[in-house]
C-alpha cells in the first residue's frame, strides 16, 4: 500500500487495486458481496453517518497489529465500500460523517468522493482514561493511537446548523468494548446536521435514526447488556423508523417486517421509542 497521501480528485476505487497485488489477501468471515439494498425515503436523507469495516493489512501482507482483533466481524475492501450507492440515497444537500482509521485517512477521502461528497473537515475522537489523561491501551506502527478521525464532507450545498458555530471539533471519553464509537457522536451530529438520518454499519436501535447494518453472530458486551454485533444488512432498528416516521402500528410493522409482535415490541423499548397507549388513534401525518 501506497505512504503517499490521495487527494479526494485522485483515479476512481477501480484502479486502486494494484496496491495490494504485492500481499496475500485477508479473507472476509462471511461472503462479502451479500449486502443488502441501502434504505431509501422520499427526498433522501440529509445526514449519514458510517463507520465502516475497513480491512487493511501492512508490506508484509501481515494484518496491521493494531487490527489484528478484526477478525471478530468481516471486513470489506476499499471497492466493496467505495461501490456502496450512498450517493443515491440521499439529498441533493447533505451531510456525511464517516469514521476512518489514522492510518486509513486517504483511503476514507476515496470514500467520501465516491459517495458523492466532498471533504471539508473533521472531528476527532480523544480517548480518556477515568482519570482525563490519555488512553494510553492504543497500539500502532509508529505511535500509540489514543485518537480516531470522523471525517465530515458535504454534497451539495449545505451549511451546518446554528448551534455547530459555537461546537468544537472534538469528542472525548472514555474507550468502550472493541471498535465501538462513543455515543456522544449522535448528539453531537443532531446538534449540527438536520435529519432524516441514516447510519451504516449500526450495531444498535436509536430513536430518530434509519440504521443499517446486520445482526452477527458473535456478542458484544457493553456495560453490562448484550448487544449483537454487525456486518452489512438492514437490521430490525427500522422499526423504530417505522413507527414513529410512517406512523405504522405495531401490527402493520410485524406483517411488514416479518417480525414477531414482541420482536417489534423489544426493538421499539431499545430504541428508547415512547409507545402510543393500546386503542389510542395514531396520529394524522401531514
């Protein structure tokens, strides 16, 4: 793989794959071009944020030791990503929020052009200790990574919202279980990006958001509560979308989805969806 940094204008995903004719490949854990359509709504969604399985690997063809506990959910290649039509699915003005590796920086600006959107800035993430100081557990080549980047590129025309001119472009807290993103991220986005908003590569149901992703196999354990991994797949947390966007009833989102009236009633108390009381009207949308 290429040191030298690649401009957002750099040659299409297409013919970047000749960095690594050079290394064994790293194989996925599940077949990689079974991903399902991106959601859709009318209009587009005006904020996405992703946090992809980025798959990388050093000279060596070694897998990069910081990455080496990647093997807990399937990666996908920089194409893979790259050929993801997010482009379409979203309005002609809007927001990306994309989540990439230091070490991963122009292969996220890659991205980021693909999808149609233009980089102009970014947030960081600063990992604490309980104490405040830096998260000094971060592995890498060169240094030790107590920080991530959350890319934010614009498609279109549209600036951020009046409370983001007085937002600082960091978050830190503490570090959670492996890869996962801090929560502060979805407050810190709907304070400056309007919705509707979509999130790839979800683990989890959040109120106001359409997620997708796919329910692994494997466990994760947060804080005390089981949370199922992801992959790639419209997971259930639609259901807080439709019930609470398309004004759906419980009924109508089982036969919809195909799941159990308590599957659709578990997803909706995840997501912190406050549920219209039994025999109560639903309300008109306009």
């Amino acid at each position: 793989m290429s040191a030298e940094p690649v401009a957002p204008t750099a040659e299409p995903c297409e013919t970047r794959t000749e960095f690594k004719s050079a290394v064994a490949p790293v194989q996925p854990l599940r077949p990689e071009d079974d991903v399902a359509p991106l959601p859709q709504i009318a209009g587009g969604f005006q904020t996405v944020m992703a946090d992809p399985p980025w798959r990388f690997q050093n000279r060596t063809g070694k897998v990069a030791p910081e990455h080496r506990r990647l093997d807990r959910y399937s990666t996908m290649t920089l194409e893979n990503i790259c050929d993801l039509d997010v482009d379409s699915v979203t309005a002609n003005n809007a927001h990306l929020y994309l989540w990439v590796p230091n070490a991963l920086l122009p292969e996220g600006l890659k991205v980021m052009e693909n999808w149609g959107f233009r980089y102009v800035s970014n947030v960081i993430w600063a990992k604490r200790r309980k104490d405040g100081g830096p998260d000094g557990r971060g592995v890498g080549f060169y240094f030790r990574n107590v920080t991530e980047i959350l890319l934010f590129g614009v498609k279109g025309s549209m600036r951020t919202l009046p409370p983001a001119r007085s937002q600082v472009n960091m978050i830190e807290t503490r570090k959670r279980e492996h890869s996962r993103k801090p929560d502060e991220q979805y407050d810190f986005i709907e304070r400056c990006s309007p919705g509707p908003y979509l999130e790839l590569f979800a683990r989890y149901p959040r109120a106001n958001w359409t997620v997708w992703g796919n329910e692994a196999s494997e466990k994760v354990q947060p804080r005390g509560k089981v949370y199922k991994g992801y992959q790639g797949g419209v997971i259930e947390s639609n259901v807080a979308w439709l019930y609470q966007q398309e004004n759906k009833s419980i009924r109508e989102i089982s036969d919809e989805t195909g799941l159990s009236i308590r599957k659709v009633n578990q997803s909706l108390d995840d997501a912190g969806v406050e549920k219209r009381r039994p025999g109560r009207p639903k309300a008109r949308v306009s």
